[in-house]
C-alpha cells in the first residue's frame, strides 16, 4: 500500500478562496518558496512558458493605476472606473500571472496555456501551506488588450490569472464544503 501523507491531502481537500484578505502577506523568502512551486507544474518541453508581476506596497497602487487607465480606455461606467483603481488593495500582495508560449514544433499554444494556468493554483497551495491564503480572480480586465498593454505584455502573450495573496479575516474562515465528485465522473 501506498503511504499516505495527511497533511498533503487535508491541504489539497481544504482548498478555498479567501475574499479578504489582509496583512501580512508572504516576505521575500516566503514568495521564493511560492515561486519555487510554480515552477513544479506539469510543464512538457520545459518551456517555463510564464511570468509573473508581482504588486505590493505601492506597486498595488500602480496595478490600480493601470486598472484604471484600462476601463477608461475601455468605456467602462463610472462605478467600474472608480472601483478599479481599488481593486488590487483587497490583499497586501498581488501577483499577475502570464503565459508567455514559446514556439515549439512539438508543444502547441494551448498546452502552454494550461500550464501557465497550473501555476497559479500551485502558487495559491503554496502560499496555504505556508499560512496564508488568497483568492485567484479573472473578470474582464484579463481578455481587455489596454490593460494588457499596460502591463506591457507582448502580442502572443495573456494573462492567465490574477492572485490576491495575504491572511484571511478571521471572519472568513468558514471550513470549504465537501463536495461530492459522483456526478462529475464517467467510467470508461
């Protein structure tokens, strides 16, 4: 029989999204760590094909900057542009995260894609394990091209995922539903 590490498992089965989140958030030795478990993901050709911007202390400010000038940009409703500038303080650590595909005759696009995107849960599991917790956000400002400029991504570039890193509030701390996977499962 296999061992069986608890600890592994009651993280994985425990995984949940944290709302808000306050400080303190990972230190530098801490997002080393987190970044060390990105760069575990599944990863054929070991392309490495993503990046990540990190955002805090005044960076958060300048990522709420850039979220501005984007819905500006985009035409978005004043509530919306007023809203964005705010939107990267609701955690004391922020880190965006970008696939970045290489050219390869082997790898397409979209598998590169994938694992850009398994860094960011792995990140999320990471920063878990190590205390703290955070919430991995999406919306509109990932498919808008003005705020991909902003960030200075290049044209074959996207961002997979926005993650919100800090300490939940002690208000948030209810246990994650058990879920059960029956009717998600076809046995072939």
């Amino acid at each position: 029989m296999a061992h069986v590490n608890q600890e592994a498992l009651a993280l994985l089965l425990g995984r949940r999204s944290h709302h808000r989140l306050g400080p303190p958030a990972p230190d530098d030795q801490q997002l080393r760590q987190i970044f060390a478990a990105a760069l575990r993901v599944p990863d054929f050709g070991h392309l490495r094909p993503y990046r990540f911007l990190v955002a805090r202390g005044s960076g958060l400010d300048r990522l709420g900057a850039a979220m501005q000038r984007a819905a500006i940009a985009a035409g978005k409703g004043e509530e919306v542009i007023a809203r964005a500038a705010r939107m990267p303080l609701r955690a004391p650590l922020v880190i965006v995260a970008v696939a970045s595909p290489k050219a390869d005759a082997v790898v397409p696009q979209f598998d590169q894609q994938l694992c850009a995107g398994a860094t960011v849960l792995t990140m999320q599991l990471a920063a878990r394990a190590l205390g703290y917790s955070g919430i991995w956000r999406s919306g509109w400002l990932m498919y808008d091209p003005g705020f991909q400029r902003e960030l200075g991504l290049a044209a074959e570039e996207s961002l997979v995922g926005l993650l919100y890193l800090g300490t939940p509030d002690e208000s948030d701390q209810a246990a994650p539903p058990t879920v059960d996977p029956s009717p998600l499962l076809t046995w072939l």
